[in-house]
C-alpha cells in the first residue's frame, strides 16, 4: 500500500498510490499533518515507468524538469565558479581563459567519481549532524516495523533498524560501481552517466540475494552518513504521518 516515503529537516512523508501524508514537527511542539490526494500521472509516465532503462534514466531527470528553477541557479554558480577559477588559474600561468576552462571541465570529467563521492560525504554528514538524519532514520523504522509487525507503536518501532532496503542510498551505490565499470569500456563522459543511471536504476530493482555485498555497503552509508538514531519526538512525526495515510487509504 505504502510506495514511499522522505524526510525533512522537520517532517516526514509517506505517499501511497492514492494519498500522500506530510506530518511537521512546529515550533511550539505540536504535530501538524496533511493529508493530500495524488495528481493521477500523465499516460506518458505510466507508459515510461514499463520501459526498463528508459524509466531509470526519466526518474532521475524528472527532478530537473520539475524543480528547473533550482537546477538553474546551481548552474550558473557552478558555471561562475569554473569561470572564476580559469580566470585566476590564467592571471598566474599567463594561459588563455578558454584553454584553462576547458582543462578544468575536463579534470572534472576525468575525476567525476572522486569529485561525486566528495561531495556525497559532505552533504552526508550535513544530513547525520541535523534533525534530517534523524526524521530520516525514523521514516525506515517505521515502515519496517509496519510490514514485518503490522505494529506502529512507537515501543516495536523503536526496536527497528535505520536501514533500509528500498533506501535511494543502495540506488547511488549502484550507479557508483557500474559508472566505475564501464568508465573502462565508454570513454564519453555524457553517454557513461546515462548509461550508468539506466542500469543502476535496473539492478537497484531486482533485490537479488546476489546483490547482498552491494546492499551491505549501501547498508553502511546510510547507517553511518544518511541517519541517525532518531528519539522519540522523531519516532512520533514518522508514526503520525504513516498512521494517517493508512486511515486515508482505508476510507478510501
């Protein structure tokens, strides 16, 4: 019934195929919960969502489509940063703008896992040392001890791990080691990342016993970077949100 769900620095959301429930923690301590009906997905979406590969490689630009406004701004400042940095790099060696420019975007494609990883253990220990570890740790508790207990008392789902196996973490891990692979076979940095989103999507799917090595390191990094132990005023928000997308769908 539950699809899916995420976590905020002060919320946590569930969304299943009809509803999706948001629960926030306000400042005065209270638990605000809404509980919304789910836009039904245009035909070309449930279409693209059949076709393996293609599928992956939509899920991880929708995104951009959606929240273009963002993307934007990140690159234009990612554009000024590399801009700024050949202009400096020129002032010193005395090389053309464009020349020093272009070495740089090449030294990120060349360099684009150390880069990726770098920037994924930041934002990883942002999430860990923030509420956002926290709801996120309670978010995976609860939907675990709901299938496995068919309980959402806050005692059983207290009990449960931090770490789940439908965790968008394993997906990035997944990507990580088939960029790695195939960065020996594709030398295009373009058709590299997308094949690697098409099959890292495909086999984050399959939840094969196989792939238990790979789970297990995805395993590590969200107990270790991507939550935290969540306490009880956590616990609470995660429990409200689920119990109220249960009752939506129920009354359904």
């Amino acid at each position: 019934m539950i699809k899916g769900g995420a976590a905020g620095f002060n919320s946590v959301v569930y969304f299943s195929e009809n509803f999706s429930s948001e629960a926030i923690r306000k400042n005065d301590g209270t638990i605000n919960i809404e509980v919304s009906r789910r836009k039904i997905a245009p035909k070309f979406e449930r279409t693209i969502s059949r076709i393996p590969f293609i599928r992956g490689l939509y899920l991880f630009v929708r995104p951009m489509i959606v929240m273009w406004k963002i993307y934007l701004i990140v690159f234009f400042l990612l554009l000024t940063f590399l801009l700024l940095a050949s202009r400096s790099s020129e002032r010193i060696s005395g090389g053309s703008s464009l020349s020093l420019f272009s070495t740089v975007v090449e030294g990120i494609q060349h360099h684009f896992l150390l880069l990726a990883a770098i920037v994924l253990v930041a934002f990883g220990v942002i999430i860990k040392l923030s509420n956002l570890g926290k709801y996120h740790g309670a978010e995976h508790m609860t939907d675990t001890s709901y299938n496995t207990l068919s309980s959402l008392d806050i005692s059983d789902v207290d009990k449960q791990s931090r770490i789940h196996a439908h965790c968008g973490t394993n997906f990035v891990v997944f990507l990580f080691i088939i960029f790695f692979i195939l960065s020996f076979f594709v030398f295009d940095f373009i058709a590299l990342t997308i094949l690697s989103i098409c099959l890292g999507y495909e086999v984050f799917l399959i939840q094969s016993r196989i792939l238990v090595p790979f789970y297990w390191l995805g395993g590590f990094f969200q107990y270790y970077l991507f939550t935290s132990k969540p306490s009880k005023k956590h616990l609470e928000v995660a429990i409200a949100s689920y119990e109220a997308l249960l009752k939506a769908e129920r009354d359904l």
